[in-house]
C-alpha cells in the first residue's frame, strides 16, 4: 500500500479524500519533525519512532569485498508495539469490521507534540527579535527616504526659481539699458538744440545790414 492508497482507504472515514489526504500528510509531518529534532513519538499500542545514532565503522562493499570505513551517521527507527506485534504474529485475530483493537494513544502519550511547540514557539520568539531588530533600520531608512525626498523638492523648485530669476534680470538689464540708451540721445539731441538757438542772432544782424544799405541807398 502506498500512500494514495492509504488516502482512499481512509477517506470514507474523514469525510472526503482531500480530508484524508490533509490528515495523512499532518500525521507523518508532525513524525518526521519529531524524529529529526531527537525526540522520540511513540502511539500505544502501535509502536514507537526514534533518532538513532550510529558510530564510525568499518564495512564490506558486497560487490567487491573492500573493507571501506563508513561515517558516523544518525538514522530513524520504528518499533512496533505489542499490539501491533500480536495482530502481525497471529496470536491476535483482526476485527471484522470497524477499527483495529489498538489502544487510543493517552493524553502525552506522543512526545513529539511537546517539541513541535517548543519549535513553534522558539520560532515566534525569533521573529519578535528579528522585527525588533529590523524596526530600527525600517526607521533610518524612512527618515532617508524622507530626506532624500526634501532634497529632491529643494533641487527642483531651485532649477524652477533658476529660469524665473534669469528672465527678471534679463527684463532689469533691458530696461536699464533702453533708460541709459534715452538719457544718451536727450544729452545729445540737447546741444544740438542751443547751438541752433545761439545761431538765430546772426538773421538779424544780416537784416540790419540789408536795412542800412537799403536806407544808404534812399539818401543817394
């Protein structure tokens, strides 16, 4: 029987196979964490699971005959408990129907139930330090990120302010000069203008002179 076949032949019994299948794979889960962590799961009446150790030793390779040193190594075991013996040696006779006359494991009775809360909660307690730990950093880098944001608002509305202050310069320096370029033109326009006014005398002395020859001319 493999385990597809032990899902359907349980599946009646747990109300679907989806519900067996989840039931079998908990099961052998919470078997293999125990085992691996070195604690011992034993089920009244079924049998027990246990790490055992090896120690470093010398073997034969059965191919060639080699003597080869083998490694010291950890490795599961299963011992089946009196019942379960008793039902396989035949001193004991399966029930017809209905579950086999196993004893219900007590309260306790799987020692690695306690392990796999230890785990549990050594692994809560690692993460609390872990977000203890890492709540610091979150903060410095928020408090960068901020700031690298202030600064990036900074930089833009300096190269906004940048164009407008130009512009406002250029607008001065084109104003002063048109003023500067007016003052210039008045300057000289100005003397052209008393030039011309001083020069208004010599009309009249020309005509004095034309009255005199005209009066010199009568009186001959």
């Amino acid at each position: 029987m493999n385990k597809a076949q032990l899902v359907e032949a349980i599946a009646d019994k747990l109300g679907g196979r989806q519900n067996a299948a989840d039931a079998v794979d908990a099961v052998l889960d919470a078997v293999v964490r125990a085992v691996v962590a070195g604690d011992r799961v034993s089920v009244t009446g079924f049998g027990s699971f246990e790490k055992v150790d090896r120690p470093a030793r010398y073997a034969r390779n059965p191919q060639t005959g080699e003597r080869v040193r083998v490694k010291k190594t950890s490795v599961p075991r299963f011992r089946a408990g009196q019942g379960f013996k008793d039902l396989v040696s035949g001193s004991k006779k399966l029930p017809k129907g209905g579950e086999v006359a196993v004893k219900k494991a007590p309260k306790g009775s799987l020692t690695g139930g306690a392990a796999i809360k230890k785990a549990a909660a050594k692994k809560a307690v690692a993460k609390k330090a872990a977000a203890k730990k890492a709540a610091p950093a979150k903060k410095a880098a928020a408090k960068k990120a901020t700031a690298a944001k202030k600064a990036t608002a900074k930089k833009t509305t300096a190269k906004k302010a940048a164009p407008a202050k130009k512009a406002t310069a250029a607008k001065k320096a084109t104003a002063a000069k048109k003023t500067t370029a007016k003052k210039t033109t008045a300057k000289k326009t100005a003397p052209a203008k008393k030039t011309t006014a001083k020069k208004a005398p010599a009309k009249k002395t020309t005509a004095r002179k034309t009255t005199a020859k005209k009066t010199t001319a009568r009186k001959r």
